[in-house]
C-alpha cells in the first residue's frame, strides 16, 4: 500500500512500468552491470487528486555533478525562457531593487534575462555541473536542494523575495510540504511564487505516458496544486497554459487575499472536472490508451525492420528511457539516437543501451525512420531537418498517437 505525499490518502495505482532505469543516467559500457533500476508505478490519490510517483528515486541519485539535461540546448526554450522572464520583469518586478529567487535554474536560460537588467538575483542548482555553467554566465547561484534550511540561509543573507519562479522543477520534489513552508518563509506577505510544469490535462489528453519517469514524482493539476498549497494560506490565483514540454500549466500562487483570483481559475478547474481528471475512471482509460500504444509502436517498428529500414532515434530525451524500456526497444531496432547533448554523446542510453551519437551521425548517412523521442520540439527538429524529409527519410512518432508523420 502507498500513501498520497500530499495527503497521505491510499493511492490507486494507474500504471506500472516494472523495473526502469534512471532516465538521465547515460552510461558507459563498464557501467552496464551495475545500472540501477527502481520500480516505476504511478498512482491517483482520489482524496486531493494528486498523480504521483508510488515510490521515487533519492534525489541526490538524480541530481548530481553530472546531470545530463541543459535546459539552453533548444532554440524554443530560450525564446520561452527570455519571454518568461520578461513577463515577469515587465508585472511582477517594477518595485524598487526587488529580489527573484529561482528553483531549478539549470544552466540559467531563465535567469540570464533578469541579470541582464541587474536584478537582484538567486538560482538555486543542486546539480553541480549545471550551476557552474550558470555560475560561468556571471548569475548568482547556489549549489543546494531547495528546502527550508535554504530558505532560512537564502532569507539571512538576501532578504525575503518578491518573486520564486521556477519551471519543470517543482514536479520533481518529492517533499511538496517543505516547498510550501520553504516558500511561505522566504516570499514577502505579497510576494508571489509562479512556476510551471508539464500538466495533467495535456498528458491524459496526449497519452503522453512518457513524461512518466524518475525526476517527475508529481503530475500536477490546477486542483491538486490549489488543495496542496491552500493547506499552507496560499492558493493559485492565476493559471496560463504553456506549449512547451508538449502542454505546461504556469500556476501563480500567492497568500490568500493578497491577490485577486483570475477567473481563469475557475473555469480551469470546471474544465478538469468535466475530463475527469478528479476520478479514478478516467486514469484507468489512460492505462489502457497507453498499452495500446505501446502495441501500435512496437508493431510499426517490428514491420519496419522485417523491410529491411533502418531506424534512429531523434533526440535522446529523459522520455525516451520510459518509452525504449516500456516497449522493448533496443539497439537491434534503433540503430542509435543522435543528440546535440555533448556530455551523452558517446554514451549508452539507460537500461536498453542504445548508442548516443552527435547529429552529424544522422546527417552523414541519414535512416529511412527517425524516431521522435524530442516531440515536443517536432516544429523546431522538423524545421531543421528539411533535407531529410526532402530524400524521402520519415519521422515517427507516438504522442499524441504512433504515427508517420508526413510533410
Ligand atoms: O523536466 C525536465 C525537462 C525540463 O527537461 C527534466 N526532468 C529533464 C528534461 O526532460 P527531457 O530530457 O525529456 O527534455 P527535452 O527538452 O525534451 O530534451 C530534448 C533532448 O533532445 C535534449 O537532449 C536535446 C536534444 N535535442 C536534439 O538533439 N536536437 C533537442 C533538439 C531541439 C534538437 O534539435
Ligand atoms: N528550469 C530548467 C531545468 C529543468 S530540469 C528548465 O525548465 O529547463 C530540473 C532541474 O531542477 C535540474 O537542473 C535539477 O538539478 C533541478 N532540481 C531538482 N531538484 C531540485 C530541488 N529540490 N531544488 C532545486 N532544484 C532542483
Ligand atoms: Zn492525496
């Protein structure tokens, strides 16, 4: 039996995945005997609606001197990042000299933009190599896990803040009670917390089962973000939709009657409620689609090879570990996955040990398939992969539903 992290109501299990491997963890072959595997299993809480991880990985195992993903590598990102910090800069920090702490800066393709107008600044990185890159950009960082011990260093030596922000890195803390009491101790009484991870709604709606893997313990919605942080005199008071990572919801939160609430709130949540998302029922069509999936892929796959085609993965995404391990395939279906990752070129991908190769691998000598593991950046990949499409190479994808996509 597991418990809800938020409200220690019995979870119902959606799915489980068996044994997965750590989905940043790209290894050498020496490595191969000793990978760890954990046990992937999601599950509904039908108490607080909270979808979550049935049992997670130790954070310091995921998040480390070698974390793998830089969130600067993609073109989308950095416009979405710049235009976030904008947003912010332009609503939240007009007042005089204010503070901005960010949880989970990554190499700092968000808090650039608001060191660029010397704005009193904080990036809170525990993965090591990644700080230091944002560190290299001149921005003010902290290596550490943000928690209330943090809070309490960050609140002595800075002050309180007026702004936390922070983007796909919420969902990944196990302790959603200590981000809550860390923030409500570190925010100004009017300061505002906004950040924003892959949402519930689009991953049902999708059938984007492979957003389910280790670093995301939560799959959060307007109404379990709303019941976590009301336990704490907060609430969300406003919600925008974000195309990224294949469908985000950006959630403002701030303390109860400080702000007015967007009626965008409401209506978002009406909205959840006629999808199901607060019953069971619909979690368990969700199991089915995905099993259904992963049939249709393997079969285009399997009829692809008895062709004689040949196969390579596009983009060697934390997502591609839930879908290569949960469907089998291995380096006799996909020959390799190129990356413009430098640190996982050279690697093996986790627990099916594909090679990882630089995308001039893919130019040389182009596959007659490209598995898209990177879609949710198919406009930007697909753009700049015309001269594969135009010799008639073919990119296959499973989310919303497998499919060769066509020009
Ligand atoms: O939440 C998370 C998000 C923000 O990033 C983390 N838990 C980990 C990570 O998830 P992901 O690895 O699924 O993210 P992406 O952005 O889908 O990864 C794209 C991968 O594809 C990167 O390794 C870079 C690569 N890529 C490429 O080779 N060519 C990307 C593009 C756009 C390209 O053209
Ligand atoms: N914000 C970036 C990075 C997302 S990847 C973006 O949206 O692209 C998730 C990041 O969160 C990683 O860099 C990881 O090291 C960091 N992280 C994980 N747990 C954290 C925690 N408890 N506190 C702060 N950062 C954390
Ligand atoms: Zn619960």
């Amino acid at each position: 039996m597991s418990l809800c992290r938020v409200c220690d109501g019995e979870l119902k299990t959606v799915i489980s995945f068996g044994q997965m491997p750590v989905a940043n963890a790209f290894l050498t072959p020496s490595e191969f005997a000793s990978e760890y595997f954990f046990d992937l299993k999601v599950g509904f809480c039908p108490i607080c609606c909270m979808v979550q991880l049935q049992k997670c990985v130790a954070p310091e195992k995921l998040f480390h001197n070698k974390y793998a993903y830089l969130s600067s590598l993609s073109l989308r990102m950095n416009q979405h990042f710049r235009a976030f910090a904008e947003d912010m800069k332009a609503r939240y920090l007009t007042s005089h000299n204010p503070f901005v702490v960010e949880i989970g800066c990554n190499d700092g393709v968000m808090l650039q933009h608001l060191a660029s107008d010397r704005i009193r600044h904080l990036g809170v990185e525990p993965s090591r190599n990644v700080a230091a890159l944002a560190k290299d950009k001149g921005l003010n960082a902290v290596c550490r896990f943000f928690d209330e011990t943090l809070a309490k260093d960050i609140l002595k030596k800075y002050g309180s803040a007026d702004l936390i922000v922070g983007a796909n890195v919420i969902c990944h803390i196990p302790d959603l009670h200590a981000v809550a009491r860390a923030v409500d101790m570190l925010l100004k009484p009017s300061g505002l917390f906004v950040f924003e991870d892959p949402y519930l709604g689009e991953i049902v709606k999708k059938t984007a089962y492979d957003q389910i893997y280790d670093e995301h313990v939560y799959y959060l919605s307007i109404a379990s973000v709303d019941s976590m942080f009301r336990r704490y005199g907060m609430a969300v008071v406003d919600v925008e939709p974000q195309s990224v990572h294949g469908g985000s919801m950006r959630y403002t939160i701030a303390r109860r009657q400080t702000v007015e609430l967007s009626p965008k709130v409401d209506e978002k949540k009406r909205l959840e409620e006629s999808i199901g998302l607060h019953k069971y029922e619909t979690f368990v069509r969700f199991r089915m689609r995905i099993e259904k999936s992963r049939e249709q892929l393997q079969e285009l796959i399997r009829d692809a090879k008895l062709r004689g085609k040949r196969i390579v993965g596009y983009g060697a995404t934390s997502k591609s570990a839930t879908v290569t391990n949960y469907c089998s395939l291995g380096p006799d279906s996909i020959d390799f996955v190129c990356d413009t990752t430098p640190a996982k070129q050279g690697k093996y991908s986790p627990g099916m040990h594909i090679p990882i190769k630089p995308n001039e691998d893919f130019v040389k000598d182009y596959p007659d398939f490209a598995l898209l593991f990177a879609w949710n950046h198919k406009e930007e990949i697909l753009g700049k992969e015309q001269e594969f499409l135009k010799r008639g190479g073919q990119f296959i994808t499973y989310v919303p539903s497998v499919s060769i996509l066509s020009r």
